[in-house]
C-alpha cells in the first residue's frame, strides 16, 4: 500500500510540475483563459 502511495506522489509531483511548465510557458494564453473563464462566472478561480 505505501509503495502504491509513493508511486502516486510520484505521479502526482511529476504532473504538477509538468502543468506548472506549461503554466508558466504559456502564462499569457492561460490567464487570458483563466480571466475568461472568470468573467463569464462559470467557474470561480482560487489561486494560492
């Protein structure tokens, strides 16, 4: 049971740092999306 955890945080760190990369190579694309989504109230952002 601990290996499977370790192995989904493993999974998990390595997606998170793939979407931070993404996040951050197309920052611009993302917050125009981000304030899109925002503004029309389909779903409301809490960024840390």
């Amino acid at each position: 049971m601990q290996e499977y955890r370790l192995a989904s945080t493993a999974a998990h760190r390595h997606f998170f740092m793939q979407l931070a990369s993404l996040q951050f190579r197309y920052k611009i694309f993302d917050i125009s999306v981000a304030s899109y989504v925002a503004n029309s109230g389909y779903i409301e952002f809490n960024y840390p």
